[in-house]
C-alpha cells in the first residue's frame, strides 16, 4: 500500500515517471501514479475531494538524494542527476 508522504501544488506529475521532484534538498525519482483508496477518507477527512480530477493520487517514486524538506520549501521538476556507481 502506498500512502502520501509529502503534498506540492502547483506542479504537473502526470507523465511525468522518470522525472526528478525536486523538494528541498531532497530529489525523488518520480515511477508512476498512485491509485487512491477509501483509506484516504479514513486519515483525512475530504482528501479524496481534493485529489486532482485528472490524476487522483499523485504520483510515487523512490529517493533519489536525501535531505532536509520544510514546509514552504519550492518544488520543481528535472531530469535527474544521475547517481555514480
């Protein structure tokens, strides 16, 4: 199960799986959509409402570059950095 750990406005997620979001000092590698469920109700009164009507759940993805996120902090789209080996 797949849960939101973090909510930005303003930003496009759909297609968007290969993408890096940019939040903070952190960077998540964007995989896909996140289907919602009646869980969501059940944590947050009204927050399958307020789900984007064209993409419901947002989108998830993996880590990519840990750090420091606070509220306020901007969010943008890029290609990601990619990770030496």
């Amino acid at each position: 199960m797949r849960r939101a750990n973090i909510m930005v406005s303003g930003i496009q997620l759909e297609n968007m799986g290969g993408h890096a979001l940019i939040v903070g000092e952190a960077q998540i590698l964007l995989r896909g959509e996140t289907r919602p469920c009646e869980l969501m109700d059940e944590q947050c009164q009204g927050l399958r409402d307020a789900l984007d009507p064209d993409w419901y759940g947002g989108a998830h993805g993996v880590v990519i570059k840990g750090g420091l996120i606070r509220v306020g902090d901007p969010a943008s789209i890029e290609v990601p950095t990619p990770v030496p080996s």
